[in-house]
C-alpha cells in the first residue's frame, strides 16, 4: 500500500455504505461508528463543563448522538455531516424531541461559514483520519467559524493503538446483503503501519459476484500529547487542556485515546 493512497470510494457518503454506518452508530452496544452512551455522556459533561449555553459546532455528528443531548441541555446547536443518512436520522430524533438542533449535510473539507460558535467539536477521532492535507483545511474551518473567546474541542488515538493493530493481507467472503454491498463478495484487507509518519493504513479491496470492484482506505494516526500540541500550535492553535480518562472501556481499536481542548492562538 501506497502512503496516504485513497480509495475508489468514501465510506461515510457511499449510497449503500453509508446506509451500514448509520446502523452502527446506533448500536448501543457497540463503540463502532459512535461510543456508548455512558460514554458520549460523560464527554459532553466534559465538553460543557464550565460553560454557559451558546452556540456549539458539531463537525462530524453523525446521527446527532452528542448534537440532540447537547441542544436539550440548553445550546443552541448545529450539526454537519457529510453521511446525509445520518443528518436525516438526527433531524427526525430533533423533531420528535421538539430540540432546535439545525443540520447540514456538508464536507468539513470544503470551506463553509455557518457563523460564530462558542464550541467547535469533532468527536471520535476523526482529525487522525485526516491525510495531512486536509488538516489545513478543516482547521481553517474550524478557525472560520468559531467566535471570539471560542474552544475546539476533538479527540486523537493515543500511540497504544498500536497494541490493537497486527500489518498483513487477509480475504473473506461475505454473504449477500452485508456491510459493504448488496451482492455477495470477497473483501480483501491489508493492513500496514507508517512508522514514521506515525499512522496505519487499512485497505478494503471488496470484488462484488455482481457488480464493480472497488477500495477504501482508512487511514488511523496516533498521536502524544506534545505531538498534538506541537501540530495544533502550527495551524495557530493552543491547547488549553487534555483529558485521558473518558474512554475506559474502548472495545474498538483502542482506549487510548487524548480529548483535547484548544483556543485559537492569542484570541
Ligand atoms: C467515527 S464517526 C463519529 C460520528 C459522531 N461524531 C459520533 O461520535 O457519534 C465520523 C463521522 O464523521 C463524518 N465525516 C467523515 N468525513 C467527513 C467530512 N469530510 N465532512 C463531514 N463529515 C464527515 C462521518 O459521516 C461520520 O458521521
């Protein structure tokens, strides 16, 4: 596998797959996708914690799991997300709960000006996903789009995912109807590490009985808390706290994981 090679496809805006995904967030059971609610919970309470009600920025929500709680607690909220059958999910669960939680379906790659906002958040470690590329862009979002006095807030895998993760090529078949298509297939996997650049690749080749080959890659940095704050202080950000305990009982990847507060540099 090529260093920060991209797939043929994008999980979380594939028409079928992202269908899957949205099951996954909501499998209370399972830290796949979303954590659980014990653990969402206790990362709001963090989040929010010496905070008044204002304007939160949720990049990522997914199917509004933190969005709807957060909005119920009193903020006024908007989620983005680029899954559109997520959004729909956590426009439905507003609605019934009569919250005033906004979405947008959107890439938080693409620059987008939605306001002023007093939290920034992107929760599940998805900056780690990020090609180094396209942290520029999404920090420049953030940045955009956070008020005077404004907190980011995110999470980074800590370097013990590397104890969860095993390099090499693997096959499996899949019956009809499973989580990357609707034919049966095989899925080939590899797996690699960068030392260096300090990030795994996962690499899904998924050759359907009917229909196209085609790939993603999934790519899984890890960070110390110097590592982080030395990146964040290059895009013109400070970290003003970490916390390393919310996650106890990661079952999936890891438990190893930094939550990050951090305010634009001299705001
Ligand atoms: C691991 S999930 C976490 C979802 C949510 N934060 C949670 O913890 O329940 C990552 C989320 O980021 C979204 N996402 C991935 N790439 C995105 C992009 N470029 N722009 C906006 N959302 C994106 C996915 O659709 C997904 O909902």
């Amino acid at each position: 596998m090529e260093l920060y090679e991209q797939g043929s496809i994008n999980i979380w805006s594939d028409p079928y797959i992202r269908k899957q995904l949205l099951l996954a967030h909501l499998n209370a059971n399972s830290d796949a996708a979303s954590r659980k609610p014990e653990t969402i919970s206790a990362t709001i309470d963090w989040m929010l914690k010496d905070s008044a009600p204002g304007a939160f920025i949720d990049w990522g929500c997914g199917p509004g799991l933190y969005s709807n709680e957060i909005s119920a607690r009193g903020w006024d909220v908007l989620g983005v997300d680029i899954n559109e059958e997520s959004v729909k999910y956590a426009e439905k669960k507003a609605s019934e709960k009569t919250l005033s939680a906004r979405y947008a379906v959107g890439s938080y790659l693409d620059q987008l000006s939605f306001g002023k906002f007093d939290i920034a958040a992107c929760i599940y470690c998805d900056f780690g996903a990020l090609k180094p590329n396209d942290r520029a862009a999404f920090l420049e979002n953030v940045k955009n789009n956070l008020g005077e006095g404004g907190t980011f807030v995110f999470d980074v895998f800590g370097e013990q995912v590397c104890a969860g993760k095993t390099e090499g090529r693997n096959w499996l078949r899949e019956e009809a109807k499973n989580f990357w298509c609707e034919s049966p297939c095989y899925v080939l996997t590899e797996c690699e590490h960068f030392k260096e650049q300090s990030v795994w690749g996962d690499k899904y080749v998924v050759i359907p009985d009917s229909g196209e080959p085609f790939s993603t890659v999934i790519w899984t940095h890890y960070f110390t808390v110097e590592a982080i704050s030395t990146l964040l202080s290059d895009f013109g950000f400070e970290m003003t706290e970490t916390n390393q305990n919310l996650v106890q009982n990661g079952e999936f990847i890891s438990s190893d994981v930094i939550f990050i507060r951090a305010a634009v540099s001299g705001s």
